[in-house]
C-alpha cells in the first residue's frame, strides 16, 4: 500500500482495500494506526475495507456489508 503516492493531490477521500491482507498482526495494527493518523493530519475521510475486525476499535465508525446490503454506520464501540 502506497499511503504516501495516495495523498497526492490532496484528496477528501482515501479509499483503502484490505490494508492488513497478508500482515502479521504487528504490522497490521501499526498500519491501521498510520491510517488513523493520517486521516486525522490530513484532514481526509478514510473508507477501509477489510475482513479484519480485530482492529475496528481503532475506527470512529463501522458499517457492514451482509448479503449485499450496507448496514447503517455505527460509532465503533457501540
């Protein structure tokens, strides 16, 4: 994942997919730890998408996908 070459351009909006596929857990949370960081330095909305759940803690905000469907978004430690 190229977090640096994806705030190029300075977008509102930084999609990510799967960013923990393939990471040992170390290195899956420091990410998503580099991810919460630069979503807040940059001032950009971060959409992950992972199967992950370990980590949605560190998230402010978590929906799901279910058959298809999007549930309604929810604060991650509700």
């Amino acid at each position: 994942m190229n977090i640096a070459r994806a705030l190029m351009g300075s977008p509102k909006v930084l999609l990510v997919d799967e960013p923990t596929a393939a990471l040992d857990h170390e290195r899956s949370e420091a990410i998503v730890r580099l991810l919460r960081q630069v979503t807040a330095e940059f001032a950009v909305a971060t959409v992950m998408v992972t199967h992950d759940t370990e980590f949605l803690p560190l998230t402010d905000v978590v929906a799901t996908m279910r058959d298809g469907r999007l549930t309604a978004p929810v604060p991650a430690g509700a």
